[in-house]
C-alpha cells in the first residue's frame, strides 16, 4: 500500500509521503514551524561542506556551495513515478483464453464471415498485466444538460440539478498499449475482484511468463489524469441517472471531491493475435471473465453485397409496380 | 537592509544573508507578518532573463524613446516577491437564458433571372431561448495574488503561469543570496482579489457547463468556503530603468521561471508622429500614381 501520513484537513484525501499540499483541494499540509519572538537576528547559511557561504542557484535549481558547489537537500515535492502496489489474479488461463476467442468469433452476427470461426489460428498468445488506479470518493455534483424533455419547438430542452454520488472502486485505466475502447470493454470485468500483493504465477495460467506494462506516468500527472477520468464517470453517471428524459446532450458537470483513496493496481488481461485470410487482428481477452471479449473483426464482403443487391432489388420493384399502378 | 526585505546579499563579502524579524501580525509591512509557506526557485539564470530583455526591447525599439534604446540592461535583479496561494471551495448559483436552435421553412418572394416575382421557400435556424437557474461547486486550487503593494495584481498575472509542480517549503537557505520582499498585504487583501480571480475563472467555466446552443448568464453569485491563502515567494527578475529628463521609470519584471515579460514601454511622440507622416506620404505618393499625374 502507498504510505500515507494523514488526511487533508479540508476534504480528508489521504495525503502521501511527499507531497506538500493536498492533491485535490491544494490545501497546505500544516507545519509546526515557530516563528522567533522578540530577537532580530541575522543568518548566514553555511555549506555543510566546507564551511562556506551558500546561496541558490538558478543553473543547479538547488542551493549550491561557490566554493566547493556542494548541492544542499530542500524539502519539495516529490514526484516519484507511480508503481504497482496491488494485483489482480488471472482467473481465466490459456486453454479458457483460446475457447473464449473462438466463442467470440462464433458469435458475431450475419455480417461477419461464416467460416471465421473455424478457420481463424492464434498466432500469439500473452497474459500481461496492465496498470490502472483504483479510487474510493465522495463527490459532490452539479449538473446542467439538455434532454427531450419538456422541449418545445426545439428539439432540447435545459435542466440543472445537484447529486452527491459515491464512488467505490472505480477503475481508470493507465495502459499506454491498450486503447480506450479495449480499456472500456475489460474494465467492467474487473468489478468485485480480490487485490493481491503478489502477481499470479505464469505457470497457474499455462505460460513460461507473465509481461507487466508498468505505470508511465509520474504522480503529478497522474492526479491530475485521474480527476480527470473522475469527471468524466461523474458525466456518464450524471447521464444515465439524473438528467430526465430519453434523449441527453451537452452534458455539464462541476464537483467538489471528498476522500479521495487511490490504489494502484494492476489487471490481468490475455492479448491475442489471430489470423484469418492471412490477416492479422488483435482481441483482448479479460484475465477474470472469458465474456470480456474486445477487438476489430473481418466483414464478410459477400454477405454486404447480397444485402445491398437484395435490398435493390426491392426498390426497383417497388417502383415498377408504383409506374404501373 | 530596507525594512521591507529580509534576504540580501552583502555587499562587503558578497554572501547572502536573510533576516529572521520578530512576528508582528498587528502592523503588517514594518515587521514580517507572516513567514512564506512556500518559495519556487528560480530556474532562468540572469544571463538568459538580460538576453529575454533585450530581444523584447528590440522589438518595440522603434518607437521607443532613444534613452530606453541605448539603455544598458545589466542592473536587473532577481527578487522573491511574495504572493497568496489560494485556495477554497467556491459554490455559486446562476440565473441564465439558454439558446436553443431549431430549423423551420420560411416562404419569400423574390425574383427570377427573368424579373418575375416568385414565391420560394428556405431552411432557416432560429434560437429558441429558454430560462434555466442552477448550482456551480467546485474547488479552486491554485489562484495566485500579489502580496506586495509595490506590484498590481495584474502585473503578477502577466508573468504568470509560474510551474507549481517546482514548489518546495520556505526555508531561508533558497532565498540567502537573492532579494526577498515581505508581504505587505495582509491576507484578508489577498483572499479579496484571489475571490475576484476566482469568481472570473467560475463565469468562464459557465460557458462550457451550460447547456444550449448560446447562453446568456443574467446573474451569477459566488460564496466561498474553507478558505486559505498561503503565502508564496515566487522568482521574478526586475529591471528598472529610470530614463528621460524627468526620470521616468520604467520597470520590466521577468518569469524567473518561464522568461514571461511584463512591461509598459514607453512610446516616442516624435517617432510615432514621424511613422505615420512617413505612411501617409506614402499612400499620397500611391495616390498620385494612381490617379494618374506621374504618368
């Protein structure tokens, strides 16, 4: 677990070793530094190392001794790179990985060709683990948007309203190698699942190694990238649970965050490369739930075709019997 | 040292030394008040705030005074100069006139390329406006003010953005060596112009919270909570130059961090006059060609 010192004053967002102000609110943390009473007094700084007058400097960014350019320690935000602190193990091993692709390929739709299922090869097959944070907040929401509701000649309508909603264990993607499509489509599989403080081992889901992509991402752009994706689930929420009517739009929101708890985990995902026809595609598989299946699909060409020929076909009848009629 | 700095540099040895004053909260500007809870450093050497200087002085040279154009720049000095870290909840509630756009058909007359009246008929977008009233919260971080009287709110906020992700805890040894200046606004001064950044900052993001296709905000009330103004020395490089018969001053104040310029600089009277004779003569000499008399 991250160690943390204490909570923010203010919105009681545990406050890491580190950091000088609270990440959300930018509240100081407070020092017990005692200004001297009474006495003025004068004080030369003396370099640790050789006895010397020290000043900053503006090339170093550090106090620097002129005579000996020994560099002195200041407390300032670190900024360290965020890692790893929790896992979630694979449930769905290789064998599972491989049925999971060739029932997704069995399932997809007229449109798809017949024989994909059948004819399609794994041409490679890896468990990784990818990073993402874990939050817990309390969020205070105003919203406005525009819905169907109450329009008049226009299609839209305003609305506005308030709601505090709670967020537990929610899950913003870090992955650099996934895009946020396969992100979107494996998150929610990950809902309810134990965190560990060892990765799996690669020989429990059937491989040689498991590959880590680490987090990129140092912790002050990481915050802010999270409030941000905090936003964006406070917008989707707001959408589906506040604004009335059937049809949304323009969705606006503005919030006051509470406890916000950050783990950084990592997920386990299988990423496939499979062939058809000589082409290659990607999917993803969820490493917890085998129907956590993403990735683009060949079309079946003929299959189009047919439709569109039928479909004029029946247009140019259609319009025949209206001449004739 | 004035009694408004309490870090210098020696002039006999050349070593820097800050002064640590007795706390006087009661009488704010003669004693230091408040100790600075944070410092960002300086990260531009003088060399390279002179060079920033004088491309900006090249600039505008031509219609500035000659004493600015011969000025020597070599006096400038860096300064932490103090300023109030802001930070709150602010909660607001609005009134506003919400646009919303629809098309409809709309039949005229006009005439045809023979000159017959006829009656046609256009796709046109009308806004239908719609009265909508609701809440804005958030919490505002990072809203910087001026803490000395010696420098307006609006010269901090031309040098600015400074990079907080540099800030580190006072502590005297950044400041030995370099100017420092105390705050002589009291923090109540500082929390009313930072509410007034912020109130700005909040009608902006209006713009983009509200729905519709236009928006008119009719009326917007801000009240703010858990407030904190948490005094800052941030790193600016400064250059007065007095200049001219009358001693006029002119003051150039530096990012240390970033090199962002901020200065007024003066204009000659008798170059701006001489620019636009010299135009003019040229538009009547264009003229003339024009017209024909050259020819």
């Amino acid at each position: 677990m991250t160690q943390t010192l204490h909570a923010c004053e203010r919105c009681a967002t545990p406050i890491e070793k580190g950091d000088l102000r609270c990440a959300v609110c930018a509240l100081g943390i407070p020092t017990d530094k005692a200004l001297p009473v009474g006495d003025v007094f004068a004080k030369i700084l003396r370099c640790g190392g050789c006895g010397a007058a020290t000043a900053y400097d503006a090339d170093a960014r550090a106090v620097r001794c002129a005579f000996c350019t020994t560099e002195l320690s200041l407390e300032e935000i670190r900024d360290p790179q965020e890692e790893v602190k929790q896992w979630m193990g694979f449930t769905v091993d290789r064998d599972a990985a491989v049925k999971a692709l060739k029932n997704w390929l069995g399932r997809q739709g007229f449109f798809r060709p017949a024989d994909m299922g059948s004819k399609a090869k794994v041409d490679d097959l890896q468990p990784l683990y990818f990073p993402a944070w874990m939050f817990d907040a309390e969020a205070e929401v105003s919203w406005a948007a525009d819905s169907n509701l109450g329009s008049r000649r226009s299609d839209w309508a305003p609305h506005a309203g308030s709601t505090n909603i709670t967020f537990d264990d929610v899950l913003v993607s870090a992955s650099r190698g996934l895009n946020p499509k396969e992100t979107s489509a494996l998150l929610g599989t990950y809902a309810g699942g134990g965190l560990d403080s060892q990765p799996t081992s690669a020989a429990e889901v059937g491989v040689e190694s498991i590959h880590n992509e680490t987090f990129d991402a140092q912790r002050s752009f990481a915050r802010a990238y999270l409030l941000h994706g905090i936003k964006q689930r406070a917008r989707e929420y707001v959408e589906h649970n506040c604004v009335p009517g059937s049809r949304v739009r323009k969705v606006g929101v503005s919030m006051r965050i509470e406890g916000l708890h950050t783990r950084r985990v990592a997920l386990p995902v299988w990423v496939l490369a499979w062939r058809y026809n000589d082409q290659v595609y990607r999917a993803v598989i969820s490493g917890r739930d085998p129907s956590g299946v993403h990735g683009r699909l060949p079309l079946s060409w003929a299959r189009i075709g047919l439709v569109v020929g039928g479909l004029v076909l029946i247009f140019f009848v259609i319009a025949l019997i209206a001449s004739l009629g | 040292m004035p009694r408004h700095r309490f870090a210098a540099v020696c002039p006999f040895c050349a070593s820097g030394s800050v002064i640590d004053r007795a706390v006087d909260r009661e009488t704010i500007g003669s004693g230091r008040a408040i100790e600075p809870n944070y410092v960002l450093g300086f990260a531009i050497p003088r060399e390279q705030a002179e060079a920033s200087v004088r491309e900006w002085l090249a600039k505008g040279r031509l219609l500035a005074p000659s004493e600015i154009r011969h000025a020597k720049i070599s006096s400038m000095e860096g300064v932490y100069l103090p300023a109030y870290l802001y930070s709150a909840v602010a909660r607001s509630e609005y009134s506003a006139r919400i646009g919303e756009n629809y098309t409809t058909t709309e039949t005229y007359v006009t005439t045809d390329s023979k000159g017959r009246m006829v009656t046609r008929t256009r796709t046109v977008v009308k806004t239908e406006w719609r009265n909508l009233s609701g809440k804005h919260v958030t919490q505002a971080a990072d809203a910087l003010v001026t803490a000395c009287r010696g420098l307006t709110n609006a010269e901090l906020a031309a040098i600015e953005p400074f990079d907080l992700s540099a800030i580190r805890r006072y502590s005297s040894a950044l400041v030995t060596g370099w100017s420092a200046e105390e705050a002589t606004r009291t923090q109540a001064e500082g929390i009313d112009l930072a509410q007034e950044e912020v109130q700005q900052a909040v009608g902006r993001e209006l713009d983009g919270y509200l729905p519709g296709d236009s928006r008119q905000v009719s009326s917007l009330t801000t009240t703010f909570e858990d407030q904190v103004a948490e005094l800052m020395l941030v790193p600016v490089w400064v250059l007065a130059l007095r200049w001219g018969p009358e001693k006029k001053l002119l003051r150039v104040l530096v990012n240390g961090q970033t090199g962002e310029i901020q200065g007024d600089l003066p204009r000659s009277f008798g170059r701006l006059a001489l620019l636009v004779l010299g135009i003019l003569a040229v538009l009547v000499f264009f003229g003339l060609i024009v017209s024909g008399m050259f020819l």
